[in-house]
C-alpha cells in the first residue's frame, strides 16, 4: 500500500470536544502508523457562521494535543474550484436547477408520507423547459441546484463497518448550492479530497449516507472514491450524544482542568476498541498500537471518570519540568521540584497539589484528639535532632513506637492528623521535610 493520505475536516463554528478530538485522533495514528500524511481541512464555507477565532482555538487545542499536521488549507480560499467543479457536473447533466420553495418541499414531503412513501424529492424539477425556468426567474426565484443520483446501489467496504451499501433511488438527490449561491459540505468536500489526494476518508459514522452521494460525484468528478471508515459515535457516559458546545468537554477545559493530553488521546484512542483503557506515554505508542480491526460497532461511550484515572496513573510519574509552570499558577509557593516528586503520587490532576501545597506551606489547623494528647507532647519531644529530612519520619516514628508501644493506625493517624489537619494525603515521609522542623514543632504544640 502507498503512504495514506487523510483529513481531519472541521468546521470553526465551535471548538473542539472530545467527540472531533476522536476522529483527529484516528486519523492521526492510522496515518502516522504507516509513515503517512495528516492534513487539516477547515471547513469555512459557511462564512456566516465560522470564525478566525474558533479556528485559531483549533490549530491551538490540535498543537497542545500533539496532533500536528502536515499540510493545512481553508475551504474558504477555494471557491473557484468548486464553481469549476459544479460548471463539468452541469455540462454532464448532473447538476440541475430548481426552485422548489421550502414550504414546497416540506409539502411535497408530507404529501409523501400520508402515502406511505419515502420523502424522497421526485425530481420534478427535471421536467422543467427553458421557458419555464425564464418564468420562474421572471418572478423572482433563484434556483438551487442538486446533484443527480444513480438510482443504483453504491457499495463500498467500510474499514469499520464491513460491506456497505446505499441505495440511491431511497434518497433524495442531494442540494449541492443553495438559492443564494452558497455551498453546502458535501460537494467542496469531495472536489478537495480528489485535489489533496486524499486516500481514506476517515469520520463519523453520521455520514454514512453522504457517503453514498459523494460516492458518485467523486466518481463523476475524478475516477474513483477514496476508501472510507466510519467509526461508531462518541456517547456520555449515559449514552447521550455530545453536542458540539458542551463546554466542560473542550480542549481548553480539560486543559484548565489539569487534563494531560496524554490521557486523552489514551482514551479516545482506545475507547469503543477492542483494546483494554490503559494510559501511554506517546501518541507514537497509539499508533503502533492503532487499528481499524480493533474498533466495534457499538457506540463508545466517554466517562469522565476514565479520563480522571489516566491521567492519575500518568502524573505519578510526570516529571516536574512538565508541571512547572502550571504548578507555579496553581500554588506559586511550591513551585519546586522536591515538593512535586513528594505529592504526585497522590494527586488525580496538578490542581490536586493545592492542597498539598496548603499543608506544606499554609497555615493549617492541627487537629488532636483527646486521647492523643500526650502521645503528641511526647512525639515533639522525639523529634529528632537537626533538619528534617527523608530519613526523619522513619527514625522519628521508630523512637516513638519503642517508647509509647504505639503502633499502625495508633502511632500513624495522630501525627497526620496534628501535622496535616487531615486524615489522608501524601506520604508523610516525603512531606515532613516539605512542612520543615519549625513548622512542625509549631504544628506539635499547638495542639
Ligand atoms: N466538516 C465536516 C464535519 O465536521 C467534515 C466531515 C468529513 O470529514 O467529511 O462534519
């Protein structure tokens, strides 16, 4: 097989979620698999709704991903070609005029159903002579033009989905330009996978019927389709669809949320496949890993709670360059490397520190229970000699044990207590030193 050529295609109408994240992601890892291209297409042609801003959000979210592309081009800059395109479809009599109203459709579609028949538009349009279209023109109509469909069954073999078939008599042929000139996606889109050379379209599965029409006009246009693979949609943890503007799922969320890109590319690149959820370190690691044979039919449902446990499992051993400037936002006060390679273990997200760092460098509330008052006097009194150090806790809850017969939960808990004000967090060995003698000493008599 020849290197792949693929597209990632969005339009910059909103941003990214993890639902488009996902199909950037495939197509990414099966191009990159093989030593191929990856180009990114931005679908702009509906210019009243797409912005520079969402589009500059896209490349950004895309290079924080790593999902770097290597070729990129705007739908926007290519009119021309579409309106070439649509001139040798006319010419072949595949493109015709009509100037159906939307109130005349949507009764004609109507009229259909009460019929028991398919909502297919019945082409009546083809009928037209010249003189009829002058008259329609005469009082003002302008006409949209759709493309007209085989009537045959166009078969493709999916990458995902197997053996495919649409039958084009049960649709209704296409509307390629709108009454005000504009285009709709399907035409620009195949014009640009024929002159990027596009060798597999790679998408959701919600276009699987434009594929059947865009199946014919890349064949009427260039020759041949591309392969195609549709993947099954993205569905919440409850199996409700995402839509494009939940806001809690966008790149720049999860990244204020202290998300790594690693763990979620780990878990679009494995969800719904036949793969257990585990995190990688490298998108080159997905990709070696990556294949249309492993991803299923069912929907892949997305949990959050997945996301969490990735990216937990990543940042127990991320070092601290990796963290450092978030670290230094986050809790300007332990912004050091001691302290992070003290308290990752125990933190789901670099947020978590916060609390980490409160207990280092805050002033905390000790917290002694009764019966834990002269056990406390007497730890202070062990402390030992001289700095805190990784060496400290050890030698200080030995001393301790030996002396009061305290051990476990009994030895463990107040001194967590007294020292942290809680009763779970990082290993106290590690933070001791973090916390320093004279805070400690301070925390021990308070209580
Ligand atoms: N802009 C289209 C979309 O976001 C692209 C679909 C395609 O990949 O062909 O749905």
């Amino acid at each position: 097989m020849t290197s792949p050529i693929v597209r990632f295609a969005p339009s910059p109408t909103g941003k990214l979620h993890v639902g488009n994240v996902r199909t950037a992601l495939i197509n990414w890892l099966f191009a990159k698999g093989q030593g191929g291209t990856f180009v990114l297409r931005v679908d702009d042609t509906d210019t009243e709704r797409s912005t520079q801003a969402y589009e500059d959000q896209i490349k950004a979210d895309l290079t924080w991903l790593g999902l770097v592309w290597d070729d990129t081009f705007n739908q926007s800059k290519r009119f021309d070609q579409y309106d070439a395109a649509a001139a040798k479809l006319r010419e072949m009599g595949l493109l015709y005029a009509c100037y159906e109203t939307a109130d005349e459709l949507d009764r004609k579609r109507k009229i259909a159903l009460s019929r028991g028949r398919p909502p297919v538009y019945d082409r009546s349009a083809l009928t037209l002579t010249d003189e009829d279209k002058a008259k329609l023109e005469a009082e003002g109509r302008k006409p949209h033009w759709r493309f007209k469909l085989s009537g045959e069954r166009v078969e493709w073999t999916d990458l995902v989905r197997g053996p495919q078939s649409v039958d084009t008599a049960s649709v209704s042929d296409p509307v390629l330009i709108r009454e005000d000139g504009s285009y709709l996606y399907t035409l620009p889109s195949v014009v640009d996978d024929i002159d990027a050379k596009i060798t597999h379209v790679v998408r959701g599965e919600d276009h699987v019927t434009n594929s059947g029409a865009q199946i014919e006009i890349f064949k009427a246009l260039g020759g041949s389709a591309p392969e195609m693979a549709h993947t099954p949609l993205l569905v919440d943890a409850e199996g409700g669809a995402f839509s494009k503007r939940l806001g809690s799922l966008s790149m720049d969320t999860l990244e204020a949320r202290g998300i790594f890109p690693m763990a979620i590319l780990s878990l679009l690149a494995k969800l719904g496949t036949s793969d257990n959820i585990e995190a990688r370190e490298s998108l080159e690691a997905l990709a070696g890993e990556f294949s249309f044979d492993k991803i299923g039919r069912a929907p892949a449902k997305f949990d959050e709670r997945d996301l969490l446990a990735l990216n937990a499992t990543l940042i127990h051993t991320t070092p601290y360059e990796a963290v450092k400037d978030q670290l230094a936002k986050i809790a300007p006060d332990a912004a050091n490397e001691p302290f992070w390679l003290a308290v990752r273990e125990n933190c789901q997200t670099v947020h978590d520190a916060k609390d980490f760092a409160d207990i280092a460098y805050g002033q905390i509330e000790p917290v002694v229970d009764e019966d834990d008052e002269a056990f406390i006097a007497e730890a202070r009194d062990l402390l030992p000699e001289g700095e805190v150090t990784g060496e400290t806790w050890k030698t200080w809850t030995s001393a301790l044990k030996e002396k009061t017969g305290r051990k476990g939960r009994g030895l463990f808990m107040p001194l967590r207590k007294a020292l942290t004000g809680q009763e779970h967090g990082p290993d106290m060995g590690t933070i001791l030193p973090l916390i320093g003698r004279e805070a400690v000493v301070r925390r021990l008599s308070k209580a």
